[in-house]
C-alpha cells in the first residue's frame, strides 16, 4: 500500500511592487512523481508608489497613501505617519496617528494644527494627509505605516520645501554717465537656490548691446564705455523650481557733470551754513549773558536802603524850622521878620502833594533822632476854644 508524504513550504516574495505570500504544496507517491502545487495569497498593501515632492513655503502638500486588504487580515487598523528629520542625529517623530477608530494629530508640536487625514473614512483604504502652511522645518522624509494584522506595509515620501523668490530689487552700482563704467544689479531678497536670471529691454529691445547677451542671465551686467543708446527700461526676472518674481530698472545715461564746479559749490555752501550756525550760537550766548547779568543787578539791592524824602516831609521840614526860629525870637525881634519867608513854602505843593499811605509812626530814640540830623521843635499848646497856652 503507498504512503503519501506532503511538504509544505512558505515564502514572502514581492511581485509587482506588492507584499504577498507564496506558497507550495508538495505531494509524494511512491512509485508515481511528486505533484506540486503553487498557491499565491495576498496580504495588505499599499498601492503607492515612493516619490519626492516639492513644494513652495506657505503651500498645502499633499502626501498620498492608499492601500489595500486581504480577507486574511482581521485585526483592527492602524495607521501611522512618521517624520524622519534631515538630521540623522534625531529621532522619528509621529505626527497623526489612527489607532482605535479614533484620530490623534497632537504628537508634533511643530506641525499641530497644520496636518490632517484627506479622507473621512480611513477604512476605505486611503490613509493621505494634507500638511498645510509649510514651513522650512517641515523638510524630511515621510513615512506612512499601516497595519491590519497579520498585514503590515509602510511607504516614504521626500518633501522638500522651497522659498519662492520674493522682494527683488533692481538698482545701478555706478554713475550714469557717458563713458562711465557701472553695473546693473538684479537680488532677490529670499529665494531657494538655484536661482535662474533673465534680463529684458522693455524699450527698444534691438539696441541691446551685443556685449551684453553673454550676462543676460546672470545677476550681474556690468556696462563698460556707457552711451546714450544704453538708455532705457529694463527688466529682471528670477526663477527657480516654486515661482519667480520681477523687478524694473530705469537707466538714463547723461552727459558728464560739472564736478569742480559740484565741488566748490558744496564748499561753499558747507561754509555759509557754519557761518549761519555761528551766528545763531553768538546770538544765543549774548541774550543768556545779558540775562544773567539782569538777575545779578536785580539781586544786589539792598533792601535796607530808605527810599528817597519826598516833597511833602522836605516843606514840613521848612515849615518846623522856622517855627523853631519863631519861638526862639524875642517878641522885640517879631517885629523884624518879614511876612515874605512864610509865602516862600508855596500851599498848592501841600495840597497837590500825593497822598501816601498811612503807616504806623516809629518810635525811634532821642539820641538817634540828633545822629539823623533832626532839629527840636517846639509846638504852642492850644486850649478847647483855640487859645494858645
């Protein structure tokens, strides 16, 4: 009676690019060749393919992940996204995660808020994301793992993010003038290298000088010996992979300028305004002077100095020395003394005189009162009726 004797034998190969397992069955008979049987069992996959992409700074990239079950995987699904900075020295960092029917996009602080899943039902077999607003830190490699078990596949992109040229200035290094040597420059402010020029004549573009054309697309002309036909409107425009930008440049080349007589009139008028500057400090430390030597006058007067006699104490003055000479006459020498001295202190002055403030009488002592100059006088006592006593 024959025995039958099988092997089994199983193996992983790759085939179009897709994970699958092979397997062979083999059969023997004594007395009868052996029969081979060759089973190919597919697992999950992920249809697309590695790629590179680039995008400009401030873009939405979109990274593609689709893939595909097999009835043999039954576990629960799982997808994950990995970035791989260009650094080697850091490690992978997980940006979204599927695990559980539920979405955790909050592992990388650097891209929170900025990545998502494209498709609302992961199961369908997309598991793509859109990373918004890039950034140059989002540069690196990324990787997208999905796992049905007993089912595992992963896929790498490459992003790379460049800066569109922006903020292109055209200017002339160099006087404008026949003759003259000088450049015409073309700088982006940013840009990602390489970085393509393109020079134009918008005016007259058949009178480009033929020594130009060599530098037409640098960022650089530089004029040797310049004309008058070098006159113009000109244009640059810088490119590289993610945009371009443009700037405009006016070139008036004129005839050679008077430069001594430039000199001498800068001179001159660097002069005139030293001249004027002078002045105007001379003025203002005379009026500081004349100002300070008015508070010195002002502060040296003496507060103690009497204000000088007015006329109305000076006649009273005249008036008690002569009553003074009248009480010391005898009534013999009465006779003698003319009437006119009296008419000599004129009344209106008396009358018109100003009046003054009263102020408190001060009581000053008899020896200070002959120090000062002061002459006794004796005034007659008169009674109730106006007899003299």
């Amino acid at each position: 009676m024959g025995v039958w004797r099988r092997a089994v034998c199983e193996e992983s190969t790759d085939i179009q690019k897709e994970f699958s397992k092979l397997r062979i069955d083999v059969e023997f008979v004594p007395g009868i060749s052996s029969r081979k049987h060759i089973y190919f069992t597919r697992s999950l996959s992920i249809t697309t393919p590695d790629q590179m992409i680039e995008k400009a700074k401030g873009e939405t990239a979109y990274l593609p992940c689709k893939f595909t079950l097999s009835p043999d995987d039954q576990g629960p699904l799982d997808i994950e996204w990995l970035l791989s900075p260009p650094d080697n020295q850091k490690v992978d960092q997980v940006i979204i995660l599927y695990s559980g029917d539920k979405i955790y996009d909050d592992y990388y602080q650097d891209l929170k808020g900025r990545v998502h899943f494209t498709s609302s039902d992961l199961k369908a077999g997309d598991a793509s994301i859109n990373v918004t607003n890039l950034q140059l830190s989002d540069i690196g490699t990324y990787q997208c793992k999905v796992k049905k078990a007993p089912g595992v596949a992963n896929k790498k992109i490459q992003l790379t993010v460049l800066v569109k040229p922006s903020g292109t200035r055209c200017y002339i290094d160099g006087s404008e003038e026949i003759g003259s040597d000088f450049k015409l420059k073309c700088e982006p402010k940013e840009g990602s290298l390489p970085l393509q020029y393109e020079w134009q004549k918008m005016s007259d573009p058949q009178k480009l000088p033929t020594s130009w054309l060599a530098e037409m697309t640098s960022s650089v002309i530089n004029v040797k010996n310049a004309s008058t036909e070098y006159s113009g409107t000109y244009s640059c425009t810088v490119r590289n992979r993610v945009g371009s930008d443009q700037c405009l440049l006016s070139l008036d080349v004129i005839p050679p300028s008077n430069r001594a007589g430039t000199i001498a009139g800068a001179i001159i008028g660097t002069l005139c305004a030293l001249l004027v500057i002078g002045f105007i400090i001379f003025c203002c430390l005379k009026k500081r002077r004349e100002e300070k030597y008015e508070k010195e006058v002002h502060h040296d007067i003496r507060e103690d100095v009497p204000p000088p006699k007015s006329r109305t104490s000076t006649a009273r003055s005249y008036i008690g020395s002569n009553h003074s000479s009248l009480g010391s006459m005898s009534p013999s020498n009465m006779e003698g003394y003319s009437k006119a001295q009296y008419n000599q202190v004129p009344s209106e002055d008396f009358e018109r005189a100003p009046q003054s403030p009263t102020l408190p009488p001060a009581k000053v002592a008899a020896p200070n009162l002959s120090r000062m100059g002061a002459v006794p006088v004796m005034i007659p006592a008169q009674s109730k009726d106006g007899s003299i006593v």
